[in-house]
C-alpha cells in the first residue's frame, strides 16, 4: 500500500504519517496526546474549543492541530510555553461559568475538564465575584439530561445528531455566553444511537439518567466485551461496581463500530445481574430434581451421552463460540441434529452517517459463529425432531409453551441454562451456565470477525461457562475425539480447529479488537449477505 | 430508559397556539417561492423567510419556527438555532411599536443614555425589553446602527431616525399610535 | 434625511461627489452623472484585464483589512467549472462606521456599477449584496435601484449587450456585526447561523455553497468605477504619502467633533486636517482627548499621537493603530475613557459568535471586570488580570473579534492608565451600580 508520507517531527519526535494527516493524529502516532474538546475522530472538525493550539516553527501565530495538517519538515511543539499558556488560558476561561459541581457530577473521575485543568489549569480563579451563568436542567428525553451550566459548548453532541446519526434535533441557541445547546420544543432525544451523546460530551453536560449517581467512575471495574444485542457485534466496555454491571459503554473499534453503540444494546444490560439463577447444577432423582455437585452430575451428563442414539441441540444464538463448539463436539458420537436461535426484528437501525453500522436485525451476537460450528437455522425442524429424540440438550435457550411440550417427548432433556424462569418437567439434568459477563469468549459477527470477550463479574452460585462442562465431561469417560479443555482458549483453538476459516487461530491473533476471517468456500452468512 | 415522553425542555411553550394560522399561503408563499430560484439551496432563503414570518406576525413564534422549516426541508432545532442567533428576530410578542436604540460607544458619548431614559419615561416601559402597559411600545438597547455621525439614531419599527436627543422624543413617540 | 455637510475644500470628493443629491439614486440620474461608463468599458475588457487594471491602481479592501482588491480577484480561478459568487459586503457594523450606508442612500447605482464591474472581473454571474438588517430605508433604495437597473439592461441576462449575464440578489442580514466577517456571511447567507469558518479553505477556493467567491466592501467596489472610467494611474496619484496607500477613503468621523460625517480624502491626508479643519474641530471649551481611528477594533490614540499623523494604512500603523475601517470615533476631555471601553467591551460581548473559548467567555468576563472598576470595586491586580486576558483572547481564535475586544482595552490602559487608577483608587467615585 504506497501513500504519500510526510515527515514531522512533534516535540522532538519524528513520524512519517500519510498526506493530509491532521496535526492532532499525528501526535497520536507519535505517542502524544494533544489535549482537545471539540476534536473527536468520528466527527467532523470545527476547531472551536481552541484547547489544541500548537506551536509550528516558522508559523508566527498558534494553529489548531485538529484542523492543521501536517507539512513536510515541519517542527511542531505541543508543549511550548505558549502552547501552555494557551491551553491555561482556555481552561480558565471554561471554568469561569462552569459550576463546582465535581462533587455532584457525574463525569468527575472520567471528565476531560478535571484531567486538563489537574495537568496545567491555573491552581486558583481569578474570577472570583461574579454570579455563573445559570440556566436549568434539561430533560432532553429518553435517557439523556443537559445540565446546560456545565456545558463546554464543544458542539460535540450537535455534530454527532447532524452528521453522524443524520437528525439535526440538536442545535446552539444564542449567541455569546449567552449560548446553550437547544432542542426544539416537544422533540426528544429518541434516536436509536442518540445515547452516543453522552458518551461524547467530555464534561458532565450530556448524562444518562440510567446512570445518575449509581456509581462514580473510579469505583468502577472496566472489561472489554462485544456486545449481545444483535450480530453487528459492537465492542464495549462493561462496567461494574461491586460485581454489578452497572454501565456499558462503546469501546472504540475502527473496523467495527467506530465509537459508538447503539441504545438498545446500551440499555440492555440489567438481565446480566439478575438474582434468579440456577445456583447449582440439579439433577432428578427419584422424580426430583435435586442440587448435586459437578462431579455427580458430569457423570450423569456422560451417561446420558453415552448412549448415543438421537440427539438435538437447541442453542442460543447468544452462547460463545466456545460453548457452541465444545458442545457440539461433545455430541459428536450421536446422530446429531443442532440449530440456533436468532430472534430476528422488523428493521434494522443504522447509524447514517458511518458505513456498515447498524442495529441488525438479527438479534443475537453469534448466529454466524453458530453457523461456521455447523448449527442449522430450521429451528421448528429440529424442534420437533426434539419431540422424538433420545438426548435434547438446550444451550441457554428458553422455549415456548408450544417448544417445551414437544422437546418434553424426548427420552432425556439436558439443561444447559442461566436463568431459573423454565421449570422443564422433562429435565433430567439442569446445569447452570455463565452468562456473558462471567466468562471468556469469543463472537464472530455477521462480517465473520471474530471478537473476543472477557469476563466482567464473578460467576454466580456454581455456574460455569457451557465450554467448561462439555470439556470435563469428556476426559474421565472418553467421549468422543478429544475434548480437553481447561481455559477458554484451549476450548477456542479445539473449537477452530476443525472449521476451515478459523483454522490455527489463538487468542493472541484476536487481541481484543478481533479478526476478519476468510469468507472462502462457505456459504451465505446468516442475514443473506455476503 | 425511564424519563417520561413529553417531560420537555425547561422552556416550554407558553402558548397553545391551537389556532395557528400558517404564514406562508397565498400571497406569502408566492413571495417564498419567487426566492427559491435566486439561491441554489432552500436552506438559503432562512433569513429572508424568518423576515416574512416577523413581518406578517410581528414575531417568530415556535409553531412559526415549525412552519419555516416544513417549507424549507429543515428541522426545527436548526431553523430556532439561526432565530437566536439573530437579535432583530423576536421570538416572543412585542409592543405594536419596536424601539431600538443605539448605545455603543459614538453614541454612548454624545448622550445616548439619555435618549434611552428618554424613551422609557415617555412610553411608559419602565423597564428595557418591557412592553408598555398598553401594548404600543417595547424599547431596547442596541448595538452600533451605522448611523454615528446623527447620534443618536434610533429605529422604530422599520423607520430609522437620526439625530434623536431627549427633547425630541414626546414628539418623534407621537407619530406611533 | 439630512446630509451633514457640502464637500470641504479639502475633501476630494470621488465616491461622495453625488452625497445629498437625491437625483444621483435613478437609473437614469446615474447615468446622466457620468454613471455605467465604468461598467460599459469593462465589459470590453477581458477579466483579467480588468484585475489588472485594479491591482495598478492600489486599490486596498476599504471594509477594514486594507488587503489589495486586485489581488484578491486574482485568485479566483480562470476557468469557471463552478459558479463563481461576488458578496457585496453591506453589512457595516463597525462601531464609528457609517460610509457604506452613505453610498447606498445616495448613490446606489455607483455600488450596482461597482459590484457588476467586479464579478465581471471575477467570473461570477451573480451578486449577493448582504445589507444589514438595520439599514431598512437603504435596503428600500437598494432594492429599487436594483430593479431600475434591470429595467435598463445594467443587470440581467445580457449586460449591456455584451452577452454577459450578471444578476443581484439582496439579502437582507438580522442583526449580527459578526456576519461582516466573510465567512460569517457566507454561513449567513447559506441559510446558518453567522459563525466565522476556519481558513483554510479560503473564499477564493471555497466560499458559498463550497464556489469560488470573492467578498467586497461596499467602498471598495464603489471605487472600482471610478478607477475603471479614469484609469489606474489617476487613482494611485491620489497619494500624499505613502506609495502603497492610494486611493480616497472616506472617513466616518463621529464623535464630540463639531460636524460629524463622511469625509472623503486623498489617502495621506494629515488627521489634525481632518478633525480640525473638516470637523471644526472640539465643541466650545473642549480639548481633544482620544481618537480610535479605525472602528472601534483598533488601538485607541491620545492627542497628542494624532498631530502629525498621516491617514493611510502605513501612516495610522506608524502611530499604533490602524486605519480599519476609517470610522474616527472622536472623543473630548469629557470622556469617561474607562466607561467607553466598557461599553466597547459589552458590544463584543454581545456580539460574540460563541463559537471560540476566548471570545464566548473572555469579551464577557472582560465586560464585568471593566463593570466592576467602573462601580467602584476594583482591585490592585485587575489591570494585570485584564491584560492577561486580552493576550489570552489574541491570536488563538477563528476570527479576529476576540483581538477587536483586547485591542481598545490594552490600549486604553497603556495610554490611560491614570483614568483607570483613578476609579482603582477611589479618587473617582463609582459612576455603576456594582452587580
């Protein structure tokens, strides 16, 4: 790939970056970061917080490093002393009207005011005897309150709903110091990624009323995850406090979902920290099911399996590839009918203004993943197959009545599962499972990247990852081509091992941004597209 | 996702404009419309159509904000940002006789805080940005008229006079009913 | 509408010959006053013969940055592959400023002839003339001497036969000295709000709708006539002493002189001339005590720096400030000088975009400290805090009226700093009531 390269050098560092690189991502490259509000990667640039002024050599006025692009041989200084007096200078103006609210706000520990104004704003205010501009809380709707006197007017959240999410519903009312973001009367802020506003407003201006005063910032664990509200496979952080899942938050990935999430996954989260599970594994004895412990109920597992015969797996288009494959391959010995569920919605939302992002319409993380395993889509097939079976195994899935009542027509049911909401009178075995915040996994999404997750909480009770329980099986009795796994990389490279696409991948290759795979030889994905 | 639908913004309207009549219909629309082939955009015929909207109504009211932005394609958070942007909209109802007056520096220094206090007792305002208990005047302060050598110079509606001192003022108020 | 004065022998009476004349606004009025023969004789001239003719006659933007006119054509490309656009920059709101209004009151058809003559030299087939709001008698005359230049074949789609087809659109501003600054009014113009863009790109490249355009001041385009019809070398004659100043310029002088009004004079002119001879001078009793020479953007001079100052942009640079716009804001030994560089403050305050940190908070903080002294609660540190922030506010924002504010505040406290101490040491009393 040959692209014009253009030397600079910032502060004292030398990088060659492609032709009509701004400043500002220069400095990235070079491992500097020039401090910046109105700047954001995904938006378009209208230089107006003036936080990033930089010195060039030669250049008798300060210049904008968002909006400058760099210039062969050009020296660029980002910590001059006038670069710093500039950026103390902007600081001090911003706080003249911003109310002392850190205490109260929610942003302090993640606030791009405080970190700056901490690095080089002035240690007091000379402005020490005015009123501050006051105006009142804002209830912008659904999620999203505009506390007006702690904005920065950076405009982020006004480009984000004109050019990115393509409804300008937001706009800057007045003139002066008098300004204020506005949205017109009666509107709300309902778009389906309009939630990204928050996350961009670098100061505690745009808040989510999910989030108000539930945790602050520094009391929270953050994990890197992927998203499980449909197949686009959004990377995000979740955030926890005390073992709760209390936020979760895009991570940024170029290749996926840039910066940005949408509501419905943002908001769906509350499922991950819910009481009602099944705490032990159960197994019926006598007419009853009775908590066991994991030795006795692997063996009644192997038994089961050892039979052979028939058997159906019904898997959730939510359960990792992990699970998906080692479960799978724990059948392997049987005549095996396997399909995954993807709910599927009406319409997709996509985000305009940033190609190849949506809300899909299918409304699972890992139906492709399920898919390259060699999970059939014909659920109603193989749910009544189910009603005939020797073994039905269901992977975190819940049935209909309708569902239930055939699958109960097997000789044997295995309950691989969460949540404790289906009581199955068939159940010969019910083994609780980890959900997607407590375990290590990995999602191949609807472009066939494969994206890794990590575990967010402890799991709860005695659940462990489905991949756990289909690889302990195996060892002591022998099943199948082996199926040892102890991590859930072992468990990912066994599982890619036999599907040609994902063939010698590692958990090293993913890192956590995840990989393209070859879509060679394989047929249409799920969603009809290529 | 709690926050109730509806629960808008702190300034919300005050009035139900139920009965809002649109502006541009007949005659207006056909003066909307002769502008559409002199820009190559409809956003651009905003200002000329907040114009229209203030001369029919006397102000810009927010069913009026939405109108302008159906006829032109736009949203209406868009079409109210560039209203307050602009100090000659009025986005709330004034007296029947709109009275600015220049104070900026030129001005400031050849009395025309006088002429100010002037107008205020003489049209019974009280208060800058108050209308008159009779609904005839609302004056204000503005900023430089571009008319600093007849300081000081005042508009009234769309009638610019210069040279305005404080006797001046009874008779120039007299000619607005 | 009364006119001031009738031209003083030391006026040169180019763009104002016609000022007070109301038989100067028609069509025919113009014509009869040697009108059109600017226009007629360049539209046989190819566009860049027309640009040259301009950039020898040192013409210079008369709307405040005093950038060569003729270069500023230049840029716009030679070949049109996208319609090109002339702005008529009608919005004059500088404080102190009244000459453009002038010209449009009186002599509309010397700004049509101006404007056509230009986007015949640029390549634009259509003008956008922005005139304030405010100016709504002017936008009346504009508006009708623009049809009547229709009627008469001066616009339209064939020019005077030449083929040519140049229209004018009048676009009526609402209250905004912001949307003077070009880009501001292209913003304005396209339908936004008045915010000024970053440059690069610049108008040339692209300016409305992303075209190619090239943004005149009223004066600046008046002139353009005159030196198409006499010639390039007659117009740089016009010179009393520096060579890259040429031309009349019109200055606005308002203030505390006895008789305030345009004045048109050869650049160069001596001030002392113009506020002593022109103006007559102070009011009975008064001594002159200030001048801000350019609109209210540039620093303020002190009596004494006017005496041998000569009125063109070297000359006023040469004494500390700058020409601008030329609107003379004369003050006397009654001025409150810190009470009027307040008040200047407020009007920036007012006027801010809100775009930049700086301006948005800076012209108002700038405002209440000013406030503040002036109601007698002013500190010791307050000149240094005010003298902070103007640096802070110069330099590092997209347009320049965040300098505009500094300037009078760091002049004035440089030059009248006794006033300021006064009010710091109690010797004056409060003339605000503190907030």
């Amino acid at each position: 790939m040959t692209q014009d390269l253009v030397n600079v050098t910032i502060d004292g560092m030398t990088v060659a970056v492609p032709k009509g690189t701004s400043i500002i991502e220069a400095a990235k490259q070079a491992g500097i970061l020039v401090p910046h509000y109105c700047y954001h990667p995904s938006l378009p640039s209208p230089a107006v917080c003036r936080m990033c002024l930089v010195e060039v050599e030669k250049v008798p006025k300060l210049v904008p490093a968002c909006v400058t692009t760099v210039a062969e041989g050009q020296v660029v200084h980002t910590d001059s002393e006038q670069a710093r007096k500039a950026r103390t200078g902007v600081l001090e103006f911003l706080l003249i009207n911003h109310p002392l609210d850190c205490p109260i706000c929610d942003q302090a520990g993640e606030c791009e005011l405080q970190d700056y104004v901490f690095q080089e704003g002035r240690a007091g205010t000379r402005y020490s005897e005015y009123a501050k501009r006051y105006n009142p809380v804002e209830d912008f709707g659904p999620d999203v309150l505009y506390v007006a006197n702690r904005c920065i007017l950076c405009t982020r959240c006004v480009r984000f709903m004109e050019d990115v999410a393509g409804t300008p519903v937001l706009n800057v009312s007045e003139r002066g110091d008098r300004a204020y973001i506005g949205i017109d009367e009666g509107q709300l802020l309902d778009h389906p990624w309009a939630g990204n506003v928050v996350d961009l407003c670098p100061v505690g201006s745009l808040i989510s009323k999910d989030f108000l005063h539930k945790a602050r910032a520094w009391d929270l664990d953050k994990t890197a995850s992927v998203c499980t509200g449909c197949s686009q496979g959004c990377n995000i952080t979740i955030d926890t406090r005390d073992n709760t899942v209390v936020r979760l938050r895009p991570r940024p990935n170029l290749e996926v979902n840039r910066h940005f999430m949408c509501d419905t996954g943002r908001m769906n989260y509350r499922w991950m920290n819910r009481g009602d599970r099944i705490e032990a594994p159960l197994v019926r004895d006598a007419g009853r099911l009775v908590a066991s412990d994991w030795d006795r109920a692997l063996d009644r597992l192997a038994s089961l399996v050892e039979k052979g015969g028939t058997a159906v797996l019904l898997a959730s288009g939510a359960a990792s590839l992990e699970s998906l494959g080692m479960v799978h391959r724990l059948l392997a010995g049987t005549r095996l009918t396997a399909a995954v569920q993807v709910p599927m919605a009406e319409s997709e939302e996509p985000l305009q203004g940033i190609k190849g992002l949506a809300l899909r319409r299918e409304r699972a993380p890992n139906g492709d993943g399920a898919r390259l395993i060699g999970y059939g889509t014909d659920w109603p097939a193989a749910v009544k197959a189910a009603s005939s079976a020797d073994l039905v195994v269901l992977l975190d899935v819940t049935l209909t009545d309708a569902e239930a009542a055939l699958v109960s027509g097997a000789a044997a049911v295995v309950v691989l599962g969460t949540l404790q909401t289906q009581e199955l009178p068939a159940a010969t075995l019910v083994l609780p499972v980890t959900n997607v915040a407590e375990e290590n996994g990995t999602f191949v999404n609807r472009d066939l990247r494969v994206q890794r997750y990590q575990q967010a909480r402890t799991a709860p009770g005695m659940s462990r990852p489905a991949w756990w329980v289909a690889a302990s099986v195996a060892p002591a009795h022998a099943l199948g081509p082996s199926t040892g796994a102890s991590t859930a990389a072992e468990a990912f490279a066994l599982v890619c091992s036999t599907i040609p696409s994902l063939a010698d991948l590692s958990y090293a290759d993913l890192g956590l941004l995840g990989r393209m795979t070859p879509a060679q030889g394989l047929a249409p994905t799920m969603h009809g597209g290529s | 996702m709690s926050g109730n639908p509806g629960a808008g913004p702190a300034q919300a309207a005050a009035h139900h404009e139920e009965s809002y009549q649109p502006v541009f219909v007949g005659p207006v629309k056909a003066r909307l419309e002769a502008l559409f082939p002199q820009y190559p955009t409809r956003q651009a015929c905003l200002l000329p159509a907040l114009w229209m909207v203030q001369e029919e109504r006397g102000w810009i009211s927010p069913r009026a904000i939405g109108e302008v932005a159906e006829v032109l394609g736009l949203t209406p958070a868009f079409v109210k940002g560039v209203v307050t942007f602009y100090t000659m909209y009025h986005t709330h109802p004034v007296g029947r006789h709109f009275v600015q007056v220049c104070t900026t520096s030129p001005c400031n220094i050849c009395g025309a805080e006088d002429v100010v206090k002037a107008f205020l007792q003489h049209t019974g305002c009280g208060e800058l940005g108050a209308t008159s208990k009779d609904g005839r005047f609302t004056v204000i302060e503005v900023e430089c008229l571009g008319a600093c050598g007849f300081a000081t110079p005042v508009l009234i509606d769309d009638d610019f006079i210069e040279g305005v001192t404080p006797e001046r003022v009874p008779g120039i108020l007299q000619g607005y009913k | 509408m009364g006119y001031p004065h009738p031209s003083h022998a030391k006026e040169q009476p180019v763009l104002s010959k016609h000022f007070g004349d109301a038989g100067a606004r028609t069509f025919e009025g113009w014509v009869k006053r040697g009108g059109y023969e600017g226009l007629r004789k360049a539209l046989g001239m190819t566009r860049e013969q027309v640009v040259e003719e301009v950039k020898a006659s040192g013409l210079r933007g008369r709307g405040g940055a005093g950038f060569p006119t003729g270069l500023k054509w230049s840029f716009m490309a030679k070949e049109v592959t996208r319609p090109h656009y002339l702005v008529c920059n009608a919005d004059e709101s500088e404080p102190g400023t009244f000459k453009d209004r002038e010209i449009i009151r009186w002599t509309p058809h010397q700004l049509i002839e101006g404007c056509t003559i230009a986007a015949h030299a640029i390549g634009a087939e259509r003008i956008y003339i922005y005139i304030r709001g405010e100016f709504t008698a002017e936008h009346k005359i504009l508006t009708t001497a623009v049809e009547d230049a229709y009627r008469n074949g001066a616009l339209g789609g064939n020019v005077f036969g030449s083929g040519r087809r140049i229209d004018v659109v009048v676009h009526r501003g609402a209250g905004a000295y912001i949307c003077g600054e070009e880009t501001a009014m292209m913003n304005s113009i396209e339908g936004k709000r008045g915010n000024p863009r970053i440059k690069p790109p610049f108008p040339a490249q692209a300016g409305l709708w992303a075209s190619p355009t090239t943004i005149n001041n009223v004066e600046t385009l008046a002139a353009t006539a005159h030196i198409l019809v006499r010639g390039a070398e007659w117009y740089k004659g016009l010179c009393l002493s520096n060579p890259k100043s040429t031309g009349t310029k019109l200055f606005s002088v308002c203030g505390h002189v006895q008789r305030p009004g345009n004045y048109e004079v050869v650049m160069g002119t001596p001030m002392r001339d113009l506020i002593y001879d022109m103006c007559g001078g102070m009011r009975p009793g008064r001594a002159l005590k200030a001048v801000i020479p350019g609109g209210s953007s540039v620093p303020i001079m002190t009596a004494a720096e006017i005496e041998d100052c000569a009125m063109d942009y070297e000359g006023i640079v040469a004494k500390g400030s700058m020409l601008g716009s030329g609107g003379m804001i004369v003050m006397d030994d009654s001025t409150d000088i810190v009470y009027q560089v307040m008040r200047l403050a407020r009007f920036y305050a007012h006027e801010s975009c809100a775009q930049c940190t700086q301006c948005r908070e800076g012209t108002a903080w700038t405002t209440k400290i000013l406030e503040r002294i002036l109601a007698g609660a002013g500190k010791a540190e307050d000149l240094a805090l005010l003298l902070d922030l103007a640096d802070n506010m110069t330099g590092k924002t997209i347009c320049v009226l965040s300098d505009s504010c500094a300037a009078p505040v760091v002049s004035a406290i440089k030059k009248f700093r006794g006033e300021f101490d006064a009010y710091l040491d109690r010797t004056r009393r409060p003339v605000m009531v503190a907030v």
